[in-house]
C-alpha cells in the first residue's frame, strides 16, 4: 500500500467508485478520518473492512496496468511448484502457476517490484510472465508445497557413504546434522504436509519401505536402501528414550517436535519383524483438533440423545466402533462439554493423546502396576464427578466401571465392538450381570470415520441403483412433502434434505488433485446413538441379542451409522462409495 503514488491512490479510489464497490458516503466519511489521522485513504479503506484483501489487489492490478489473478479455489500440480522452491517463494511472496508459451507464469504480492522479478528470472533461469495476486491467495499456493522427499535419497547415500564397522559406532556418529537426522525430519514434515495421522518405516528383504496414512488410508511414498534402516530406527529410538540395544521384544516410546511451527506430539511403536524392526510413528497435531462435537458430524436426534445422556449425574456414556474410529477423540469432545470449574474430572488413558486444561489426566503404565483396572480403584478415591477410563478391555476394569457409575459418577469409555447395540451384549460376556448394564448405562454411540469429498468437486445426478440404494436405506426418513422439509431436516440436523421417491437424487464426487487424492481431503465421523430408555433396558435384562436391540432402537427413532452416512452423501459431505466401504458390516 505504501507503494502506491497518491496519483495512483486517487485513480484506485475513483475506480472503487465508477465499479460501484464503495458508496460515496461511506468514502466521505472514510476520507474525513483520513485527513485527521494522516492514514492513507486506502490503507484505511481496507483497515475497516470496507474493501477486501482480493478485492484491493484486483483494482490496485488495474490501476498498476499489471494482471490480476484470483488464487483462492486455484490449485498447482507438484511438477510447477518444483520449478520455484519453496524457501525462494516464501522469501519473495511469489508463486509458479503453469507454463506459458516457454515463460513460466508467476503470481506475487508486489508484481511491479521489478529487482524481485529480475532476480527470480535468473534464479531459475527462465523468463516470466508475471502477475498481481493477493496475500491470501499467495498463501493459499504456498500451503501446498510437499516437502520434497529426494533429499531423504540424497540422505540415505550420504549415510551409505559413512564409515560405520559397527552398529554400537554407527548409533554414536548420530548427532543432530546428521544425514540421518535430516532424512528423519523431512519424512516427519511431508506426514504433516499432507495430513497424515501415521508413518510406517517397514523392513523388507532388500529394502526399507515407507508408508504414510492420509485419511485413513495407506499409501507408499518411497524406499530406501536396506543399509540404512540401523540407523534410522536407532535415531528414532534416542530420541522417544528407548533402548538401542534392544531388536527382541516390541518398545513404545513418544516425544515432540516442532514442524513448521507446529509442535506435534509423536506416538512411537517399535516391533521385531522378519527382517528387521518395523516403526509406527502416530502423529498428533494439536493444531487441528477443536473437539466441537457439532464440528465432527454429530447432529439431530444423535446430538440430542447425547446431550441428554452427558448431563446425567451419573451412569455410563460408551463409545464404540474398530481401531482409528476416532472413539477417544468423540470423549474428549463429550468432556470439553461438561468441563467448568465445579466439576471434577479424572482420566485414565493408554496413552494420554492430548493434554486438556483443568482435566486430571493418568497414564497407564503396566510395567510399575499401573493398570486400568487399579488405576480405575486409585480415582475412585479422589473424589472425581466425572470418570473417562480410555478403554474397558476386561472384566474387571469394566466391573469397577459399572460400580463407579452406581455410586454417583458419570462414566465414559470406549470398547471394541461394531455398533452401539453391539455394546451391550459385550458387557454381558464380561461378566456384567444385566440389570447392573440396564441401571447404569445411559447412552452409547457407534461410530465410523468416512473421507471428506475435497474442495474440487463434480455435482452429478445419481444412476438408477445409487438412487434405490438411497431410497432402500433412508428413503423412509426423509420429507415426503415440501411442507415437510424444514420441520424433518431440523429434527434429523440437515439442511434442507431432498423429497422421498425421487427418481434421482443431486451428489457430489472429488476431483483427485495433489491436495486432494481420489478425490477427498479430511474425515468426518458416522455416529449412531443409542439412548438406553425402558424399553431397551427390559431388552437387555431378557438377555436380548444385538439384532433385537438394534431393532427396537430404529423404531424409537435412531439413526444407523449407515443411514447418517447416505445423509451426509446427500448434504454433499462424502459418497456413497466411501460410505458402503466402511458400513459394510453394519446394518
């Protein structure tokens, strides 16, 4: 803005006017206040809101005689953003966007910075067709950087290159600029780069393996030369404190790092495999999780069922569903709602994921005797309101759950079963006498974790068994008039839900793109809830099998994982397909 002639301040501010984008006494007002603080009209303009960041850089664009380019929806394959690097593109607030008749076209903040283009030019030894772009927008491109991973090859030769007689001198030449050190870092920042929760370092015969986990799926990136896999695990083991001598038994360790100014805390799983030790590293970006139970997908007669359950004095709120369903996240969400300073809260977690203010959080620890189910005895005699044991495994733990519940506390846990009537039955085999389950659980949830359809994104109509699969599986709970719409889709948490017995129905698909795969980019949550009422407990003191509690639960109204997942298709949220994948053993 400082750049700006106050001719061309004057041309900005009569363009604003002539396009209609200011009105004259908003600008009079504007310009009053100008005068008395001696702040550039436009810099004020642009302070108070009364223009935008894009809309600003789009006239300042015209005035300058410079194009203008609208960066926000934009999106540049892997191969253009190489021609640039990063670090010289963060340093000049400058961008690659395609090839262009042999010039390569670049977006930047100050395109009429003519030193800047010429160095960028020589840099990369290319002509440049520039243009004008906001810092939103720059940013937005910045963001997609991947950190590239041919310095971790380059790493790996520079290793092999090393002279290491022996695996007790090989760990002790491991020291913070190592080549070693280095290729660990760049694996750890490209996981955070492109969200993914898990890296997998797995041995082979002839080569090291690396996989990483974007939204619940595993995908390879790269392998390594066998050689060098000693010293990647040994660093990895130095720095979660474990021992590097040890290839016999499997080790659990954690530590945290700053990547990208973001402190992430690592979860580190080491095993003995076939052909050496295989490496789990679970990444925890704090960054990212807010714990809104609306912001995760609970909506409807689930949210509400919920609520109802949490603000009980006492009983049982269980969560189930299989490994990575996000049970431990929705808990942490349910205790982020009832958290206030005239509530005790106590955890017991295996481990602790993420460290909450005013939460009383206990890691499990076996190996000094620190289980849940003497942990669960230990909290029971700290006078706690609110109890979260991170999972009933046994019988036990669970017997000590069920009798903190009776004696005045609210309970929350997990356990591994594949819907919310599931749970019940479970507590059964454990020992659990039946009326004990029915006085003191008041809400259990199922839950999977489906991938979010990616910002680029196809509308299409569906085909013929899309359309009967919708009918077959929610077709009953939708409106069947137009009157009827507002009235179920506030009942059911949906905005505006198509009519029943359409011949076909409006869905979206992903266009895979780098930032993107197959389409999709992030993961919402498929819950069903099951409020445990009278009905339900009689079900269960008669020994009823999950089938009939299933049953009697759909008739009192709850929505299936399944049917909230063909919900969520239609609100444009995910797609049939990634739904029947992870519903398939549902009902």
């Amino acid at each position: 803005m400082a750049l700006l002639t106050s001719d061309m301040q004057n041309k900005l501010v009569s363009l604003l006017i002539s396009e209609g984008l200011v009105e004259t006494s908003v600008l009079d007002k504007a310009k009053e206040q100008s005068t008395k603080t001696k702040q550039p009209l436009i810099e004020l303009l642009a302070e108070q809101g009364i223009v935008d960041d894009e809309l600003l850089t789009h006239a300042i664009a015209q005035v300058s005689g410079v194009p203008y380019v609208n960066l926000a929806n934009s999106f540049i394959d892997q191969t253009i953003l190489a021609l640039l690097p990063e670090d010289v593109a963060e340093r000049f607030m400058a961008v690659p966007l395609a090839e262009v008749q042999g010039r390569l076209a670049v977006a930047m903040i100050d395109a009429n910075n003519v030193q800047a283009v010429d160095y960028l030019a020589n840099r990369i030894e290319r002509q440049l067709k520039v243009f004008m772009a906001s810092e939103v927008g720059v940013r937005h491109i910045l963001d997609q950087y991947k950190t590239d991973l041919s310095s971790v090859d380059a790493a790996a030769e520079a290793s092999q290159a090393e002279e290491t007689q022996e695996a007790n001198r090989e760990v002790k030449t491991i020291v913070q600029d190592s080549p070693i050190s280095k290729a660990l870092s760049t694996i750890l920042e490209y996981a955070l780069k492109t969200r993914s929760s898990d890296v997998h370092i797995e041995p082979l015969e002839n080569a090291l393996k690396i996989r990483c986990r974007v939204d619940g799926m595993l995908r390879e990136i790269m392998q390594l030369p066998k050689s060098i896999e000693p010293a990647l695990v040994s660093r990895i083991k130095i720095l979660s404190n474990l021992k590097i001598d040890e290839h016999r038994i499997p080790q659990d360790g954690q530590f945290t790092v700053k990547i990208a100014n973001k402190e992430v805390d690592l979860r580190i799983a080491i095993s003995p495999v076939i052909w050496g030790e295989q490496v789990v590293i679970r990444l925890l970006d704090k960054s990212n999780n807010t714990f809104d139970i609306e912001e995760m997908g609970y909506a409807g007669r689930g949210l509400r069922a919920i609520r109802k359950g949490i603000q009980r004095p006492n009983g049982m709120v269980l969560t189930s569903g299989p490994t990575g369903s996000g049970k431990t996240t929705s808990l942490y969400a349910l205790i982020k709602e009832i958290k206030n300073d005239a509530v005790n809260i106590v955890t017991l977690e295996d481990p602790v994921e993420y460290k909450m203010n005013d939460v009383n959080q206990i890691q499990v620890n076996a190996d000094v005797g620190l289980t849940f189910a003497s942990g669960l005895r230990s909290i029971l005699r700290q006078d706690p309101d609110v109890v979260m044991v991170g999972e009933i495994r046994d019988g036990e733990t669970a017997n000590l759950a069920v009798q903190a519940a009776l004696t005045g506390h609210l309970v929350f846990s997990t356990l591994h079963t594949n819907s919310a009537a599931g749970v019940l039955p479970r507590l059964l085999d454990m020992g659990i006498e039946p009326f004990l389950i029915a006085s003191t659980v008041n809400t259990i949830i199922g839950q999977r974790l489906v991938r979010r359809v990616g910002k680029r994104r196809e509308v299409y109509q569906s085909n013929p068994i899309e359309t009967e699969n919708i009918l077959r599986t929610v077709g009953h709970l939708l409106p069947k008039t137009p009157a009827d719409v507002a009235r179920i889709s506030e009942d059911l948490g949906y905005k505006d839900l198509p009519l029943a017995g359409q011949k076909a129905y409006t869905l979206v698909k992903g266009i895979d793109t780098p930032q993107s795969p197959h389409g999709y980019s992030g993961r919402a949550g498929l819950y069903e809830v099951m409020d445990v009422n009278e009905n339900i407990q009689k079900l269960i003191v008669a020994h009823a099998t999950s089938a009939e509690i299933q049953r009697k639960a759909q008739e009192q109204g709850m929505v299936t994982m399944r049917q909230d997942g063909y919900l969520k298709v239609l609100q444009g949220i995910t797609t049939i397909e990634e739904v029947n994948r992870v519903t398939s053993d549902t009902q």
